[in-house]
C-alpha cells in the first residue's frame, strides 16, 4: 500500500509530501517526497532516519549517503541527524520538460555494515516565477486599406515555461478604435489570440498603428508579458488625381522666347508609390493651334512657348489638360488654362536736359527754375506714357510746364556748407509691363556767400596768468572757425578797446590779427592789478564782413614776491631793539610783540614767528601765531641783565620769504605797573626817569623827521602825471592791499588768519590802528608811536602824521 505524509516547513524544515509504498511482493520499497522548486539551499526536506525506520545512533558508523542519478547534486544528506536538505536550488524549467506534467529527481539512501539500499523519489512542484514572454518583441502586420471589416489576423502567442495554473491564461489588446482582439485555444491547451479589424482603414488618414498586446497567467502573483504590434496600412488606388484650381487665367507677353516657362501645374494625388504618380496630357477639346504654340510637360506639368507669339495674330489661347495617375484602376482629374497674350512694352522712355544754368550761389531764391528738360516714348497707351522724377531727398522739385516738358526747381534753401554740390538724376520710367526706365544725370555746383559768422569754440575764456610775467609772453591762442570758402572765411582778431582804470586795454594785451595769439605788453603785480575782463572780435573778409565777439576773463595769480615787514616793535633801518623789562616780572608777562605785514594773498602772506637766536630758551616763549613774546619763568640772580633774541617772521609762500628783528631786552631793578595788554592806555612808570626823558626827546626827534619827509613827498608826487599807486611800506606806515576794514586798534581782514582784534604794546611805544585811507578801499595803516606822559597830545599829532602818509603814500622800510 502506498502512503503519503504531508510535511509543512517550519524553521529549518520544509513541508514535504512523504509517500510510503509497501510492497506485498519481493520487490524494494519507494519513498517518495514532493517540494516546490526554488527552495533555498539549506532548506530542509525530511528527516530519513525517522521516515525510514533507521537508528539514529548507528547513522554516522553506517557512513549513510545519499546517491542521485542527476548530474548536478540537488539534496544532500546529514550523516549525524538522517536529515535530508537542499544542497543547489532546484530549477524545474531546467531540470525537466518544460510541458511535463511531473518531475521527479530519483536517489539512492545507502548505509553500511550492514548494507542496505532504500529508494527515494523527489517531485518537483511548479512555482509561477516566469512571466509570458512573445518569441518576437515587435510584430509587423502589412494590412491593405481595401480590407473589409472582420478581416482576422494569426498573431504569435506568448510563451510561458511554467504549467497549469501558471501558465498563459489570456490576452489583453490596447485601446484602439479599428482592432480588436479573439482568444484561441489550442488542442494542447495553449492561449493564443487573433486580431480582428473592427473598423475599415484609410491609409491617407493614418498610415501606422502601434497597438499593444499583454498577454497574462493565472499564477499567483499573476506575471505577464507584453509584444508591439506595428500595423502598416498599404495604399490602394483609391484618390483621383486634383489641381489647386479648376482653372487659371495666365497672361503671357508677346515675343516671349521659345522655351520660356508660361505656367507649372501641380496635380496631388493623396496616394502613395506608383498610385501617386501623375502624367500630364492635354484633352481632346485642346485645339491643334494652342498645342503647336504650347508645350506641355507630362512629367513635372510644365507648358513652355513652343513657337513665336505674335499678339496681332493670336491673343487668347484656350486649353484643358488632364493630370492621370499610374495606378492599376488609374484615376484622373482636369483643369482648364485661358492664356491671354499681352502687348509687350519693347521701347525705352527718352529724356533731353534743355538748359540749365551751374554754378549758382547758395542763397539763391526758392522756385528758381534751373532746369528744363522733356521727355518721350515711342509706344503707345501705357506703354507710350512716361512718369519722371528724382529723388525725394534733394531741395529740388519738377514742375511740369507743358505736355513732356518739366522745370527743376528750388524747393528749399540752400546751404553751401552742407552740401557743396548735387548730383541731380532724372530717371523717366513708362507705364508698360514690364516698366522701361532711363536716367540722365546733371551736376550743380554751389556758389559761396558769406552767411556764416565766425564762431569761437568757447563763448567766455579764463585765464590764469603768473604776476611778474615777462612782457610779449604768449597767453593763449584764441582761434575762430568760419566755414564759408576764400575771402569769406579769412578771419582778423581784434580787441574791442576799453579803459581799465585810465588805462587802455591796447596798453596791456596785444592779438595777433592773423592767427589770434594773445600776448601780455607789461608785466603784471597782482598786488596793484588782480584781473581783467575784455572782449576779443573775430571778423572775416566777406561783403559784407561778419563778426562774433568772445569775452576774456583774465586772472592774475599771484607770487610769493613780497618780503614780510615787521612793523612792531619799531626799529630804525634794521637798527636792534632796546627793550627793558623789570627783573621781578612775574612768569607768563609781556616782553614784546612782534608784528609782521605781507602784502602778498593767502597763503604767500600768513606769517609765521620764531626765535631764531635767543641767550636763554628756557625764559622766553614765542607765540608762532600773534608774535606774542613773553616770559616761561621769573628772573633769578643767574640770568644775565641783558638778553639778546633774534625773531624771524616768515610767511607761507613757495620759496618762503622772511624777515628779523633783533631785540636787546635789559632787566631793570625798577617796579613797573602792570597793565591789561588789550588796553590802549599807555603804561607809566612810578618813576620818571631821566632814562625816560631822553626817550621821549628822542623819539620826538624821529617822529618831526618823518613829518618833514612825509611832507617833501608829497610835493614830490603831486608833480608826477601818473595817478598815485600803492604805496610801498614806508617806515612809521604800512598799506596793505588786503581787503579789509579796519577801526581804530583794531586790524579786521577776509582771511581768516587776520581775523583777530589786537592791540601790541611795548614798553618803549603802542601800536595804534587808524580807520582806513579814504576811497583805498582794501588798504589800511599801522603806525608805531613813541611813549610819553603826555598820551593824548602825542596819539593825536599821531594821527595827523598817518593821515598825511596816507595821502602821499611815500616812505620806506627795511627789515
């Protein structure tokens, strides 16, 4: 009896179908085991040692093993535990038919000692691990378009490797409007499917189809396979041949030259391949006269002239041609062609200049007639009516006078200077088709007048010009342009003539006549002259001459050419200063100061102090700005009595000039009052001296001296013809050309260096500051006076002496 155990694997144990046979007869007994293909290697497939009754114990001394008549070694055998397992996975495809209904993998279980030899029979059990594949990826049908709907078409089936269940079970077509698809099965239970055409094809409306067929199993999971299907839809003759009108009105010209192309039809047929092929023919209603004058290309549809065309003798040609295609049931298809033969406009238009009068001036009158010219043509109708012109860009118009006669005029003003001749085309051109045109070119040459006034590249001109400048220096060339031609444009530069204070301006600038070089007659001072502003007139030789102007402006700079002039403490011609001071002044008191004038600007006059000798620098302090001189510390009974410093004043030109002054200061056992140093009260000493007395006789003595010379001067200038200058320095006066206002003891100037209030006392005498010199303007006096006892008698005859030196402006300085 047979019997069968099913074994389910759990862990390592697979579920097997054990079948056990016994056999009643003398013959051996068969195991027989069934497992799905692809178990994986180490799987287990049953225990033998307990499904053939064997112990256990005695497996490894009975050296069992496991024989297979296979070639390759599927399932092994464990020597210590009988149990049976898979050694290489299992592929039933490969290891048997793929169409066999069973497979089975045959063994021998030996043992040893003693020996015995059980059977076994290994089933190998269909798994759905392939999918439907077609023998061909892409399928092509040709399938004419005549093909009557319901027509089938055979398609190769797919094949699948697995059985039964797993196997093709059906076929799937995509969407598709004219196919269709039919499941066959075969005798031996195979699917296989036809394509069926649901709907009629029409290859000139789609020539191709790409359809899709799946085809599927029932396995689980389901797998499937897919293949294209490339429908090709074959022509049938089934499109007559048409033209793109039923018919065409040509004109052909006459003497048009044999072989000149009159007209290429186009027939289209919407077949293909030989279907659509056309030859050309004319009908039985074209007449023999048209087909002799007239040929006609069956191949590309050409009609070409076969013979002369006369339009006197023929002028409308009628014909029908007839466009066949090659196909087997041919098809055709007709258009008629009207040629009408036009006259040919075979004669060029003349044209003839009458008169015409070049040169001419440029500021010639507009609608002056220049020109006369006439036309003709020897056609007739429009072939014989003739249209002239030029071009639309030219200050020119034609006018016509009479029948073919024209008059060039001056339509719009001239200009020499843009353009300084015109080249005048005529061109004529009939009315024929085609048109015939010819041109006649004259030349007009433009005269010159003289409408253009000289122009300067600038309309004003500043120029910076260096005081001291050498007289005939070159300041600039001032160069005007005129476009006009000849006389008109030789220009001459004048300076319109102007006085600059009683002085004309042809006494100071000269011009060059020929080419504008400005040049300077005199030297300039910029501290007597800062700038001029003046006129230059550029005038050409023209009837009349025309002329333009141009304003210069210009600007004296000035030189660091003034020394400094110390003005305090005085001094008599660079004599030293004797100054006192007592020996118990206390540290921080005012020795001297120190007060210095240039008469340059800006920068070139602000002044600078500094000690340039000086016996102990470690008692006195110099004040680099207001010249301030006054003590670092008291007296002590180590310093000398006399101390000699040595300042210089210098200002802030390039190079910088400079000025001394040296001061003998003698320490005096005396007590002096101390005074405010911004007063003007003179200071007194508690003791007329006799020292003080002789001072004061002495400083009298100087001040008459400079009355008596003040006044010689004066004398001296008012016989001079020339308007008085700026006076230079004198030595009880100096005038400043700065531009300041100034009241009295006190000094107010523009620049910001001089704005300050200041008055300067020294122990020998006061520096007093008077109101500015009448219509001087910019100008302003600084006097030093002596001491006295007697302050308003001396400050007073002072000022009578500064208001005379203001006037006559003399005296001298030194440093």
């Amino acid at each position: 009896m047979d019997v069968h155990r099913i074994i389910q694997p759990s862990r390592r144990y697979v579920s097997v179908f054990l079948l056990f046979s016994a056999v009643l007869n003398m013959a051996s007994t068969v195991t027989h085991y069934s497992i799905p293909e692809e178990m994986e290697e180490g799987s287990i497939v049953a225990n033998l040692a307990t499904d053939l009754g064997l112990d256990m114990k005695t497996l490894s001394n009975r050296k069992i093993r496991l024989d297979t008549i296979a070639n390759k070694k599927y399932v092994d055998v464990n020597k210590d535990t009988g149990e049976m397992y898979i050694a290489e996975k299992i592929d039933r495809e490969l290891l048997c038919n793929i169409k066999t209904a069973t497979c089975f993998l045959k063994m021998e279980v030996v043992l040893e000692n003693p020996l015995r030899i059980f059977n076994i029979e290994l089933e190998i059990m269909d798994i759905n691990d392939n999918a439907p594949q077609f023998r061909r990826d892409t399928i092509h049908l040709d399938i004419s378009e005549s093909t009557p709907s319901g027509e089938r078409f055979s398609l190769s089936n797919a094949v699948d490797p697995d059985i039964g269940a797993n196997s093709v079970k059906t076929y799937h077509l995509s969407e598709s409007h004219h196919f269709g698809i039919e499941i066959q099965t075969g005798r031996d239970g195979s699917k296989f499917a036809d394509l069926i055409l649901k709907k009629a094809l029409d290859r000139e409306k789609q020539a191709f189809q790409n359809l899709i067929l799946t085809a599927v199993d029932s396995g689980v999971p389901t797998r499937s396979g897919t293949a294209s299907i490339i429908v090709h839809v074959l022509d049938t003759n089934d499109n007559a041949p048409y033209f793109e009108k039923e018919s065409f009105r040509i004109n052909v010209p006459e003497n048009s030259p044999i072989g000149n192309l009159v007209v290429k039809l186009n027939a289209t047929d919407l077949d293909e391949g030989s279907n659509a092929e056309v030859i050309y023919s004319y009908s039985l209603y074209t007449s023999e006269k048209t087909q002799g004058t007239f040929k006609l290309n069956p191949d590309s549809g050409e009609i070409t002239v076969k013979e002369m065309i006369n339009y006197e003798d023929f002028r409308i040609y009628d014909m029908e041609v007839i466009a066949t295609d090659k196909g087997t049931n041919s098809l055709s298809g007709q258009c008629k062609i009207t040629i009408l033969v036009t006259d040919m406009n075979d004669n060029h238009p003349e044209i003839s200049i009458k008169s015409y009068q070049s040169p001419i001036k440029e500021d010639i009158a507009v609608d002056t007639v220049i020109a006369v010219v006439s036309v003709s043509d020897k056609d007739s109708g429009e072939n014989g009516i003739v249209d002239i012109h030029i071009t639309d860009e030219l200050p020119f118009a034609l006018r016509e006078s009479s029948d073919n006669y024209y008059e060039l005029v001056v339509s719009e003003p001239l200009d020499r200077e843009k353009v300084p001749e015109y080249d005048i085309t005529f061109t004529v051109t009939d009315r024929g088709s085609p048109p015939l045109s010819d041109n006649e070119t004259m030349t007009l040459e433009l005269l010159d007048v003289n409408d253009n006034v000289p122009q300067f590249p600038q309309s004003f001109y500043t120029m910076p010009v260096m005081e001291n400048n050498a007289p005939g220096a070159l300041l600039s060339s001032l160069t005007a342009f005129d476009p006009d031609l000849h006389e008109n444009q030789y220009l001459v530069y004048f300076i319109i003539e102007k006085e600059i204070v009683n002085t004309s301006i042809s006494m100071l600038f000269s011009i060059n006549p020929e080419n504008g070089n400005l040049y300077a007659l005199k030297t300039f001072d910029y501290e007597i002259e800062k700038e001029f502003l003046f006129h230059i007139e550029a005038r050409d030789s023209g009837v009349p001459p025309l002329s333009s102007n141009v304003t210069v402006h210009i600007i004296i700079v000035d030189q660091n050419d003034n020394t400094p002039v110390i003005v305090s403490p005085w001094r008599v011609h660079g004599s030293v200063v004797e100054e006192k001071i007592p020996r118990s002044a206390d540290k921080g008191s005012l020795v001297s100061k120190v007060i210095a004038i240039d008469t340059d600007s800006v920068q070139n006059s602000r002044i600078t102090y500094q000690f340039l000798q000086v016996t102990d620098a470690t008692l006195f302090s110099l004040d680099q700005y207001n010249g301030d001189i006054r003590t670092m510390r008291m007296f002590s009974y180590r310093d000398p009595r006399h101390q000699r410093l040595v300042v210089i004043a210098k200002d802030n030109g390039e190079p910088a000039l400079s000025a001394t002054v040296t001061i003998k200061l003698s320490t005096v056992e005396t007590a002096v009052k101390a005074y405010s140093d911004m007063t003007e009260v003179p200071l007194e000493y508690d003791i007329f001296s006799d020292l003080n007395l002789y001072l004061v006789i002495g400083l009298g003595s100087v001040s008459f001296l400079l009355l008596i010379t003040i006044l010689v001067t004066c004398v001296l200038k008012c016989q001079k013809p020339m308007p008085s200058k700026a006076a230079p320095p004198s030595r009880n006066s100096v005038i400043s050309d700065r531009n300041s206002t100034i009241a009295d003891s006190t000094l107010v100037s523009n620049d910001a260096y001089w704005y300050s209030m200041f008055l300067a006392e020294t122990r020998k005498g006061k520096l007093v500051v008077r109101q500015p010199v009448p219509k001087a303007g910019s100008r302003y006096i600084v006097s030093s006076l002596p001491r006295s006892t007697g302050l308003t008698e001396t400050s007073e005859s002072a000022a009578s002496t500064l208001q005379g030196s203001t006037t006559t402006g003399s005296g001298s300085s030194s440093s």
